[in-house]
C-alpha cells in the first residue's frame, strides 16, 4: 500500500518496525509498515483505537524513533541525525497539528502563531500570515493569551502556527477534534486549499469520516500494519470501508 498523487516524495517509510516494552509486557505498536506520502497530497490514517496511528504519525515525524526499519523527509533518513539536525529539519521542514496544543502561555495567539519563524530568526509573510489567521477565524484574538482562548481557538491557532512556515509535510493529529462543526469545517477548508492552491503535502491521524473526507487518499491501519488504502473517498466509502475493516478484525 505505497501509491501516491504526486511525482515526488515527501515522506516515507521502509519496514517500520517500533515495539514497546519487553517480554510479556511487549506490544508492536508497528509491525513492518511501509508507506510513501507524495507531494502535494493529503492523506488521512485511520484505524480501531490502539491500531498504530498515532505511532506512525510520531515516528514518521521524527518525534519517536523506529525500533527497526527508516523514515525519510525528502531524501534524508531522520535516522542517520543527531539530536540538533533532527531540531532544525523538524523546525524547517515539518508544520504540526496534535491534540495537545503546545502553545506558550506567556505568548499571544500572534506571537505563537509566529514562533517557528521567530526562533529561526526569520520575518513572517505578511500576506500568507493574514491568509492563515483568516482561514482559521482568528483575526480578533491575536492578541489574546491561551488562556483566554477557548480549546476551539487554541486548536486554530496551533494549524495556524503549523502552516505559517510552509512547510515540506504538516502531519496532524486529530487536529479538527475540539472544533464545532463550522469551525471543523473551515479548517479543513482551508488545509484542503493549501494542498490544491501551495502543493502542502499533510498526513492526518482522525477517527472522523467527515475529517477524512477531505483527504485525497485514506490508509487504513489494524494491529500495527496497513491493510486497506482507499483513493478519493467519500463519507460513504470510508463508512464502508470501516464496516469491513471491523468485521475483519
């Protein structure tokens, strides 16, 4: 299950293998996954609860190691780096939406948007960051803490914070999972715009077919392997697929 939308590579992975614990207490969280995420494309992971997915989505991001097996960005295995190369690529190269916001406290919604920019002493686009803060509804909080944002707008200001670099790859955790439908939904909006309109490259972990909807391709994890991968999908289709997928099981 390795095909892709686009001519290149953004990120991939070779006989993942990542295991925790050891003995009885053993689970392989990935059992040999191989997969290939082409520029430009947004793929959605989904799976029963305890399949891997958020495994995958950590180890394919850097910010877990494999036990066995590579992960590469582009054409560099996160593997073969040290601690501070790993920082910068990460920094440079990969945006991040998970449930735990990580935002700064002491920090307003403007200031953490453009954190990555300022801890690489880089000056922010003017026109993409108004693009951003518009397309996430957030336009009359910048200058609030998190503290004095709701989880919804907390969440919008970690996408934003995300895609404000432009990065090679965003990968997503859940990232709509405290929003209300309207704001859900123009968030995926708007990711689904940076794939069309900037060739953003965004793999997402949700349980949502509505999430998933808006991808242009599903794999679907089981038991630490992919076992199914679905290409245009539908609400309906990912339905579908799920149904079997659990009769499987």
């Amino acid at each position: 299950m390795e095909g892709t939308t686009g001519n290149s590579i953004a990120a991939r992975m070779n006989d993942g293998v990542k295991i925790y614990g050891m003995g009885d207490a053993e689970v392989r969280a990935l059992d040999g996954v191989s997969a290939k995420f082409g520029e430009g494309q947004f793929s959605a992971i989904m799976g029963p609860s305890g399949s891997g997915k958020s495994t995958l989505l950590h180890t394919l991001a850097g910010l877990d190691d494999l036990t066995s097996g590579s992960v590469f960005i582009g054409d560099t295995e996160l593997g073969t780096l040290k601690d501070k190369a790993l920082t910068v690529l990460r920094r440079q190269q990969v945006g991040f939406i998970f449930q735990a916001y990580n935002l700064i406290p002491t920090l307003n919604a403007q200031e953490n948007i453009n954190l990555p920019l300022s801890i690489a002493g880089e000056d922010p686009d003017e026109e993409w960051f108004n693009q951003v803060v518009t397309a996430v509804g957030m336009e009359d909080r910048l200058g609030h803490r998190p503290s004095e944002l709701s989880g919804g707008q907390q969440q919008r200001v970690a996408a934003a914070r995300a895609l404000i670099t432009k990065p090679t790859i965003v990968y997503a955790d859940e990232p709509s999972g405290n929003l209300d439908s309207k704001a859900e939904a123009e968030l995926l909006d708007f990711m689904r715009r940076t794939v069309d309109e900037l060739s953003q490259t965004i793999v997402m972990v949700t349980h949502d077919p509505v999430a998933a909807s808006y991808s242009d391709r599903i794999i679907f994890l089981d038991d630490g392997d992919i076992v199914d991968e679905l290409m245009k999908p539908t609400v309906e289709s990912i339905l579908e697929h799920m149904k079997h997928l659990g009769e499987s099981a």
